[in-house]
C-alpha cells in the first residue's frame, strides 16, 4: 500500500530530525487524522480510541529520540542500543511504559529490522517504528532520522571531533580533513589513521595539527589509505572490492564519514575542479601525502593537498584528486591504493 510522508519540524536545538513515514494500511478511519494512515484491530471503531493511540504512538517515537540524542550530545553515540531499550522479541521497550513498542531499523525506508540491540550501536539507527495500543486501537508511526550533520553550512559533529562545513556551487563539503579514529558504528579504523611530527611511525598522535592561512585556521587532519578510507577490510588495497557496479550509490560509499556523507567519486572531484580556483572556505590546506612503500615517509606537505577517491581503478590502486599550490584541482592522478591521503567527506545528495 502506497506510503504518505509527512515534514514535521523539531524543536530548535534538536539533533535528530525526522520525516514522518506512515506505515501500511488495515483499516483507514476516514474521520481520524486524515494525513496518516493507521492500522487498526479488527473490530475498532472509536475515532477517540484511534487517536489516543495515534498520541501514544507518537509519544514513543519523541521519547525514543530525545534519549538518543542525549547519548549523542554525551558523545556517546557509539554505545550500544541496549544502554538505552530493553531488548525482547526483536522490539524494544522503554522501561514503564508498556503502552507502545519500538522497532529500529537501519535503513529509511524501515526494512532492514534491528534485531541485535547488545551488539548494535545507536548511530546504525536510520529509522523508528513506534506501535500504540489504546483499547481496542493500534496505530504505528514510523520516522525516518536524519544523518548526524543534516544543514550545510553548520559544524558536524563526528566522533568526538567537530568538522565546519560549506556549500560550494550544489556541493556540501566538510572543510577541514577527516581525522577520526573510528568507523561510523564506532568501532576502531582498519588500519590507524596517521599523523604528523610522531616520530618514525607517524601513528595518531597529532593528527590535530593547525595551520593559519590568510586568517583562516585549518586542521591538518589523519592520513588514510583507500581501504581504511572506504571502512573496507584491508586486503582491499590489493583486491578489486567495489565489484562490477559503475554506478554505486552514495550510501555505499560512505566509508568512514558519517551516516549522510561519502568518500567522493572521481566525477564529484571533478565538478570541483571545474570551478577553476577551490574557495578558501574549502579550508585549502596542504597536507601532501604519506608513502608506505619503501622507507615510509610524508612527502609534498604545504605544496600539495592529496586526497583520496572512492574509485578505484585496479586492484591495488585508485584515483586520488591533488589540491594544487594555486589551489587548482588536478583529477587525473592514479596511485598505490596504500598510499596515504587526505579524506574529505561530501554530503549524499
């Protein structure tokens, strides 16, 4: 049965938001709410009975997402759902209230059901179904959550760290260079990011190195590999992992950027580069490249910025674009998909 959406605004400070997402059909009360479809037990008829539970629904759903952003403005997004739900039967249940259920899921469209809630981290969840019993009435609302960095333009808090971002042309780009330690679900990188001025294994400790320019302070940020990049297992720097697919979607080349953002595809570089000269607000700093061939080590640092593609275009390499001195885009460049790069995240149209 054909689904109706429905925008509802959050109150302002909100770090969740969501569109409401009405679930599958019954019985349709024609005297209720007529924006929402309901389900209904057989044998209901009370239009009040039908909204109550329409209220009790929704209750559930407001006070699922007021308790996950509490964990999330603790930076304790990574946390496993069953510190917050109570776990039985594949639902979750808030504790005392007993008058409505829970189902998470981790995709909008509410299919793919959460069903691991101790080994399952809050930030996996994408959507909400909330089921409400009054009398002889049941009526489920179902919501779909926004990423974690919703509005361009606003700082992105990811991971313990926080990223400005900005609007160039139609694009939505961090504009500082990734730097987390963890994959979006919390758990740790497939391999260690690598900084700066560390000693000679140049391992994470100062990947927040500042640099000021023209007025503007930026953060040198973590060097990666493709695989660690893209959150794939690290034999994928010597084996074709994207498959046959030309034509991924955003979400699948989320790597480790938030949910709502990915590693950009050559063609996304590109339309960067077609504007001639990258706005200082991109944060244009330098950070070269790390080699790992060899006697590793940091080449091009305050000459060039490298940074890496989601395409590959062998089994042990990648397209990478270079931000130039005259901060130019060069889009062209194959290299070892071990070699370590700048990461900027771009946010899913």
């Amino acid at each position: 049965m054909q689904k109706i959406k429905t925008r509802l605004l959050m109150k302002q400070g909100s770090i969740l938001a969501y569109s409401l997402i009405v679930v599958s059909v019954m019985i349709v009360i024609a005297t209720s709410i007529s924006a929402v479809t309901v389900i209904e037990k057989k044998g209901a008829v009370s239009t009040d009975s039908s909204v109550q539970a329409y209220q009790t629904a929704d209750s559930g759903v407001q006070l699922a997402i007021k308790k996950i952003n509490k964990k999330i403005s603790l930076q304790e997004e990574g946390d496993h759902i069953s510190s917050i739900f109570t776990c039985g039967n594949y639902k979750f249940q808030d504790a005392g209230a007993g008058e409505y259920e829970l189902s998470f899921f981790s995709d909008e469209e509410g299919t793919a059901q959460i069903t691991d809630c101790n080994n399952t981290n809050i930030n996996q969840i994408q959507s909400i179904k909330s089921v409400g019993e009054y009398k002889d009435t049941v009526r489920a609302v179902q919501v779909s959550i926004a990423g974690p960095c919703p509005i361009c333009s606003e700082d992105c808090n990811y991971n313990g760290d926080t990223y400005p971002t900005v609007l160039i042309g139609t694009q939505c780009w961090f504009a500082e260079n990734l730097r987390t330690t963890k994959d979006p679900n919390g758990n740790p990188t497939t391999n260690p990011r690598i900084c700066y001025d560390d000693g000679l294994l140049h391992r994470d400790t100062n990947c927040n190195e500042t640099k000021t320019v023209n007025g503007i302070t930026m953060t040198y940020g973590g060097i990666y590999d493709w695989a660690t990049a893209m959150n794939l297992p690290a034999a994928c720097n010597t084996t074709v992992c994207q498959g046959s697919n030309p034509n991924p979607t955003p979400a699948e080349l989320q790597g480790i950027c938030p949910r709502g953002w990915h590693i950009p595809r050559r063609s996304e570089w590109q339309t960067l580069a077609n504007l001639g000269t990258v706005p200082s607000a991109f944060g244009r700093i330098l950070a070269g490249y790390y080699n790992s061939n060899g006697f590793p080590r940091f080449s091009l640092r305050d000459s060039d910025g490298f940074f890496l593609s989601s395409d590959e275009f062998s089994d042990i390499g990648n397209f990478y674009a270079i931000l130039k001195s005259d901060f130019t885009v060069d889009n062209r460049l194959q290299y070892s998909k071990t070699m370590g790069s700048s990461v900027r995240c771009l946010k899913n149209n």
